[in-house]
C-alpha cells in the first residue's frame, strides 16, 4: 500500500509539472492565431451606403477666391467682371485661359449601362459619375461635374452635350450601352473641338493592352503573334479588339451570345458586321468552347459564368485569362489557375492584376487639357497603353498591371497626350 501512495504522488507532481512548464506567453497567443484567419471581410456595400449618406454625395464647389472686401466683389464679379465678357466675346479663343473652361471636364451618363448592372437610369448613375469626377480631382487635379440626362435618345444625347459644351474643356462619356454610345461619341468627336472619350470602351482597352503587353513577356510568347478569343462584343468588347489589332495583334476571335463573330454571319448588322471584316480570319463558328482551342489569351468582357475552366483546359499552355466583368468576374481566378492559366487578371482591387481605367482616363485628360488637345487619337491611346506598361519594371504572373496609386502614374500618361 505505501508503495502505491508513492506512486500516485509521483503521477500526481508529473502533472503539476507538465502545467507548470507551459509558458503563459505561448498559451496567450493561441487564441490570437484561431481568430486571425476567421477575421471578417469589409462589407463594401454597407460601408458605401453609411459614407454616401453621410457626405451627402462626393463633391462640392468651391470658390478660388474670396469675397471678403469691396475690392474682391468688383473684381470677382460687377463692374470687373464685365470686362473678363467683353473681351472673351472678342477673343473666343482665350476663353480657357480666363474661366474654368481650361481644367474642367463633364462626365456624362444617361445611365443605360451603369457599372455592371445594367439600365439603372439617370438617377442611380449619379453616384458612379460622382465617383468618377473625384477620381478626376484626386489622382489629375481636373474639376470634373457629374452630368446625368433623363433620356436616352442619342440624337437628344448629342444635342445637349453639344449646347453645355461651351463651359467644358473635354467630355468623357460613361456607362452609355452600346450601339448608342458609339453613335454619341462619334458624332460629338466630329462635332466638338473638345476632346471625347467614351472610357468605357477606350479606358477599357488602353489597360487591357498595357496588361497583355507585360503579360506576354510574363509567359515568354511575342505580343503580335497571340491568339486572342475576345468573350463579348460590346462596346468595351469593340474597342479592346481595335486596340489589340492597333497594336499589331491579327488573330482575335469576337463572340457574342450567338457565338463566334465571322464575315458572312446572317444576323450581324452595325458595327458587329464591321468588327467581322478584320476579325476571325479563319471563320470559325460556333460558341466560346469551339474557338478557343489553341488560344493564347481570352479576355472577358460580358458576365458572370461565361468562361469555364473546360474552355482554360482547351488554350495553349501558359494561357493569359483577363475575366473583366464587375463585381463577378467571368471566371474567378482560382479557378482559372486550377484550369492551367498562367496569368489572370480581372476588375477587382481585391485580385492581383486589377485591370482599372483609373490607371488611364485621369492622365489621358490631364494631358489633352494642358496642351489643348482637341481630339484623343488612337495613336495615343497607343501611347497611352505602351507607358502603363512601361511602370511595371519586371513583371510576374501577379504582377502585369501597376497599381492605380502608382507614384507619378498620371505624369506619365499625361506625357504621351499630345
């Protein structure tokens, strides 16, 4: 019986000394590290509705001058300002120099296409146009104003734009569906001497460009030798094919929700039977999966689900994958590494490689304003692309597209707008 005693006293202080040699700190950071992972996602939605609320909208006016002393109110406004009219009405030509026509652009939506979801109206695309002219202010130092216009007849469109043009130094039309938009900015490029620029279609293309640029560096194949399926034949769909065709890239697919685009299709009319005569060399037919075999990029420019990791499966090795639709992409870009892409990119800050036109638009209207450029060409939207790209000094498959807080990024945009 003693013997048993002692035994368990000796289990007993084994176990005290077990406890004992835990150290207080290690068993503290255990909880830490359970709950770090499970930590909650920002709700963004929530977060925007509370701010909006709160700001009342994103802008507000403000004075360059004061208004404290007689002297300022007989120069800031009656009798001097008199004179500022008089002599504009001489010199038309001078009037950027003497109001705010120089450093101001209108944003103007008849929100038929707002962000990705769809016709929403003039009343809700208030808010994207707001957000766009704070991206103007910020990132450019341009003062930009929200324009929405409650029709959506292209004709009444261009006719009012053209009527408010006068207090304008460029105009950058947004979140108008196609083919309205191409109609709009065309007739208003012909028709203002101002510069025009639907940044959807050319803000779009300018990024996606300067991400396939360091892309094909990335997956070691030369940027005019690419096959390119291009899912979506709207305006964003339209102008990233012109772009990648300007840049010397002949092989590119289009579809549209009936399939590949080809010369000779029965149905296509517009700017779709124009896309068709430089596009698809081959005319080959049918649905994304019957033309992607072989491809080298596809690039996303529709909806949710129309890229699969089955089509990923079927493209050449080393496959770039650009799913640009927003908030969803068109494929999510684990999936598509899982399916074989080597680079993804997509329109999401929370990806790597976020394709944004904010890399583009504010230094693209930065430059056109300070030299007085009356029209955005395409050798310049060229250019445009070729600087973006140039900011990513040695990409990587996580890294094709700069960041849009880029240091000097506008500066270097602007550069090449002349």
């Amino acid at each position: 019986m003693p013997n048993q005693k002692k035994t368990v006293a000796k289990k007993v202080v084994k176990k005290e000394k077990v406890t004992k040699a835990v150290p207080k700190k290690t068993l503290s950071k255990v909880p830490a590290k359970k709950v770090t992972p499970a930590a909650k996602k920002k709700d963004y939605n929530k977060l925007a509705l509370a701010l909006h609320k709160k700001l009342k909208g994103k802008l507000s006016v403000v004075s360059k001058g004061k208004l404290e002393t007689r002297d300022d109110w007989s120069t800031m406004y009656s009798p001097g300002v008199g004179a500022v009219s008089s002599y504009i009405a001489k010199h038309p030509k001078e009037a950027r120099e003497y109001t705010i026509k120089k450093n101001t652009v209108a944003v103007i939506s008849d929100g038929s296409a707002v962000l990705g979801l769809g016709n929403l109206g003039a009343l809700a695309a208030l808010p994207v146009m707001e957000g766009k002219c704070a991206i103007f202010k910020e990132m450019a130092g341009v003062d930009a104003f929200p324009i929405v216009l409650d029709t959506q007849d292209p004709e009444e469109i261009i006719k009012i734009v053209k009527a408010i043009a006068p207090t304008f130094g460029g105009v950058n039309l947004e979140d108008i569906s196609a083919p309205n938009c191409f109609i709009i900015e065309e007739r208003l490029k012909k028709e203002l001497d101002i510069p025009v620029m639907h940044d959807d279609q050319h803000g779009t293309a300018i990024v996606v460009l300067a991400g396939l640029i360091n892309a094909s560096k990335v997956v070691g194949k030369k940027l005019e030798s690419l096959k390119v399926v291009i899912v979506g034949a709207g305006a964003a769909g339209r102008a990233v094919t012109l772009m990648l065709q300007k840049a010397g890239i002949s092989q590119i697919i289009v579809t549209d929700s009936k399939g590949a685009i080809y010369a000779g299709r029965p149905d296509l009319t517009g700017y779709k039977k124009e896309l068709a005569s430089t596009t698809n060399p081959e005319k080959l037919m049918g649905d994304v999966m019957s033309v992607v075999t072989g491809a080298d990029v596809i690039v996303g420019v529709s909806g949710p689900g129309t890229i699969a990791p089955a089509h990923i499966e079927k493209m050449a090795g080393a496959a770039i994958v650009f799913a640009l639709a927003n908030p969803i992409p068109e494929i999510m870009p684990e999936d598509a590494k899982r399916a074989g892409a080597a680079v993804v990119a997509t329109g999401r800050s929370d990806y790597a490689n976020q394709v944004n036109n904010s890399l583009a638009f504010p230094g693209v209207f930065r430059g056109a304003l300070d030299l007085n450029v009356r029209a955005i060409t395409v050798d310049m939207k060229l250019a445009a692309a070729k600087k973006i790209a140039s900011l990513v000094k040695n990409p990587t498959a996580e890294n094709v597209i700069p960041p849009v807080m880029t240091p000097g990024l506008v500066k270097a945009v602007a550069s090449v707008i002349r």
